[in-house]
C-alpha cells in the first residue's frame, strides 16, 4: 500500500472523534492536492514560556499549523494533563504560524477560511522552492539514514526519527554492536569524548525507561537484575553522555527512534535503588567530523 | 450547525472504520466541491434477482454508486447477513451505475480514478440541468411534507423520509389525530377506500414492531395489554391497509419516518398470540385526488 496514502487515511481516522475536524482537514489536504506536503495531526507546541498548546494539524514543513474551532474547543495549559502529552511528540515553538478555523460560520464561510489557508501554504511552498529549501515530504526515506546524510548536525526541533537501530548506527557511522544473538542497547561513539549513542524504548522487559512529557529528562532503571543495582553502580562508576533516541510509539501509531538530544547523568539524584537521571544538555548533536 | 456539513462529518466518521475508503470518499466529496449533490454511506442496493449487495458511497440523485475495493473487500451475498441488512435503507437497484475504485494502485493512479468519478458526476449534473431535472440536496428541507408537496404519488424507491408525524400528516392533508394528551399510532385517510396512515416504530413500549430485512413485511404485534390479543382480535375483525412510513435510525443515526409502502393484512398468518403479519401490497401511493 502506497505509504502517503496508508498515512493520510490514518491521520483522517484519529480526526474522526472530533466533530467537524474531519471535515475541515480533509478538505485541506484534497483541495491543497499536493503529496509533496506533509500533514500531522495534534501537535504540541511548547512556547517559549514553557506553556504548551495542542493544535489540531501542523505542517512541520512550514512550521504551520491550523485550529479547527469547534464550540468547546479548547486549548489551555490547564486542560492538557501531562497524561495527555505523554507519548506525544512536541515541537518547539516561537515564530510558528497558527491559523484559526472558525467552524460555527456557513458551509461557505468554513470552505473561503480553507480557501485561504491553502493560499498561505502554497506561497509558503513557493517562497521554499524559490529559495531551494523546499524538502518534499518523502515517508518512503525519511525514516532511513540516507536521508539525514547530508547535514551536519541533527536538532531534536527537526523531528528526526530513525525507523530501525541498524539506521541509526549507519547515520553515526559505527557498527551495530551485538552481544550474543542479541543487539545491545547502545554503541560507542569515538568522534566525541566520553559518548554513546543509546536507544531506549519505553517498554523493555529488562528496563523500565522513561521520558519526561516535555523530553528533558529520562529515568532509566534496570529490572529482574541478578544483583539489583548493578547497572546503577557501574554507570554511576563510569558517567558519560548519551546522544539518545527514544522508541515511541506516534499518534497515528508508527514506532520510531526519534532523536531526543544528548543527555548527561545527574549524579546528584541517581543511585542504585531509583535508578538513572539523565538531563538533556544539548538539543543537537554533530554528525560529521 | 450547518446541516451539510455536520452530515459529510458524520459520514466521513462512519467511513473511518476502514483502511482507505475514508481517504477516497473524503476526496471525492471536497474535489467534486458541489454541496447540491447528496451522498450516502454503505448503500444496500436490491437486485431483481432478489440479490443484495453494498456499496461505499450511494448518489441518490443520479443512481450512481462507487465501490472502493480494498485488500479483503467483499460484495458477496453471503456475507452480509439478514442482521446486518436490519435498519438499513435499501434501494431497489436495475439500471444503477457502480464505480470501482481499485485501491491496490499508487497515489496518483487512484487519484486520476476518482478525477474519473467526478467527471461522471458533472455530467450527470450537467444533463439534469440541461433536462430541468435536477433536484438539488437540501437536508434543511427534505425531511419536511413541503418538500414533497409537488408530487402526485410517493414512490418507495426515492427513499422518501419525514421528521415527524406532523410532517405525515401535513403531506396527507390529514388532522394529527390525538388520544388524550397522545398522539395516535395511525390516522384515518378518506380519500382511499379501507386504508390508514401508519407510522409504527421498531422500539416503543406497548408495542413490538418489526420489519423485514427486505422491507416486504412488518410484524406488529401489542405487549402489556389488559388482555392479550385485544388489540389483534380487533384489526382481524377489521381488516384494511396501511400506508406505513417506518421509523428507523439510519445508519449515519438520524432518526426518521421512512415511506415504505402500501401493506395488507396476511389474514393467514396473523392471530391473537403471533401478532399481526402485514405485507406490502403497493410501492406506491397516491398523495393527490
């Protein structure tokens, strides 16, 4: 199955609790009719404020997005529980356009408001084309390390995910590290000083991990050891930094490693019993040296 | 809420249970961009063989279906059950047009498909224009006796719905009749001989109605009576037809009474203890003397 199309009719699937999302953001994307744009649904934006607000479809193209304003819309910090953003995949804010579609006009009211968003983002693709910047949405490579080959460094804001361990050992260029028959769960990484690179996921037999709803921190924690606290202690013995990407599961429900930025250990609250502290100290990482 | 839209909405939702046909059907609606054109989901269409089979997406106005043909599609006999049949509206069929859209194709090959089904619907439009025929979708009015006001006879085949037993009885030209502080569950209709205006229910507290998968039968039958068998020993002894408008919750859940014909009691099979068998007699009735 095509993997625009396969993607499209999922997106319009989780639309289809609300009432008339539906409605509107398939008409957007019929009507913009054009495969090179990509469409994601139920962004979280953190403001520079450190607020967050959900909006209803993002262009990450064009750091875009559109409300779709029912009666009983909402979209106040209060209502957003940490629950709720769990999971959930944020970018960051500041200079994103948001457009508002007041849907308790006419029929004809609602289509010249969509009218008008897919003039806005046709000239947004113009300028891009016109300035060479323009990367066309590609989901058949975008999850694959050839397609990041060419940059220099990658930014948690560009949303990176990688669709296997085997594409993220081939973008940093080291092997995939076996132990037995199994993979490990992270490699060394000779180009920086005192780094690995590590992918965890949030739910391992062995490991509980996990991320913060804002993805500055994770807590890593070895379960079923032989001799409980025996990662703790040998990594509280040997700290390091980690250029992480962390397995989750999207909102239309594709799984990826999705590059979370270097994190370091927090020595003042790690130990054996709670396990590791990681805090993000940089939200890019270089991939050429 | 607009009618319209909140209609599309509710359709698009019912769509979304399935891999694309939400994607197909939402792009057919938005690029065909005419909102005097109605569409149905999951029309059942019988065949004169005695047939039935389902369709994607109904066009009343032009007895054109589209089918989206999925992996695993299916259009057997078989396998739609009587059960899935019940409270479906059916259309009786000959003559229709049905469309496939081959959905096993890339993105560009099933948009240029339903380009194809547009094109077809235009044309339609274009000649009912052209032969002063067309009847534009107005959900605002069509459930309304107003709407049908212009007609000599109604005929089982335009699906022909009411919101209300007001509305029945405006198009009969006929007093609402009252029972108290109730409203009846029929009303005399002079101009035919021997005949009432019937609006039963399939779900109501006194009574236990029921139609046929086919919509050739409706079984009543009166619970909770004084004496059981009243009710049915006093039709017996008067036997006459009905011109019967069933409620029924369609499929998108909205809730009308819905022309399905002229019915006569089954003397045969009716008694005291099974209830009342009536059976259609007439696809039609006369609505002007």
């Amino acid at each position: 199955m095509n993997k625009k199309i396969e993607y499209i009719s999922r997106l319009l699937k989780k639309m289809s609790s609300k009432g008339l999302e539906i409605y509107v953001i398939s008409r957007i994307w019929h009507l913009l009719d054009n495969d090179e744009v990509k469409i994601v649904p139920q962004q979280y934006v953190r403001h520079s404020d450190g607020t967050y607000s959900l909006t209803d479809l993002y262009f990450p193209q064009f750091d875009f997005h559109v409300e779709v304003n029912e009666p009983g819309h909402y979209i106040t910090q209060e209502k957003i529980s940490s629950d709720a953003l769990r999971e959930k995949n944020i970018v960051e804010s500041s200079g994103h356009h948001v457009k508002v579609i007041n849907c308790t006009e006419s029929i004809e009211n609602i289509h010249l408001q969509i009218d008008a968003v897919i003039r806005d983002i046709t000239a947004a693709i113009d300028l891009q084309k016109r300035e060479k910047t323009f990367k066309p949405w590609n989901p058949e490579f975008e999850y694959k390390a050839e397609f990041y080959k060419n940059l220099t460094e990658l930014k948690v804001a560009e949303n990176i995910a990688l669709e296997t361990i085997e594409q993220i050992c081939e973008l940093f260029n080291v092997k995939v590290p076996k132990m037995g028959y199994l993979r490990k769960g992270a490699a060394p990484f000779p180009p920086m000083e005192n780094t690995i690179l590590w992918w965890p996921s949030d739910y391992n037999r062995n490991w509980e991990n996990k991320i913060s709803p804002d993805s500055l921190t994770i807590t890593e924690r070895a379960v079923n050891e032989k001799n409980p606290g025996d990662h703790a202690f040998g990594v509280l013995n040997n700290p390091h930094n980690r250029v992480t990407f962390f397995k989750d599961r999207d909102i239309l429900g594709y799984t990826y490693y999705r590059f979370k930025g270097v994190f370091q250990l927090d020595m003042s609250r790690s130990n054996k019993v709670d396990g590791l502290f990681w805090v993000r100290v940089s939200d890019f990482v270089r991939i050429k040296f």
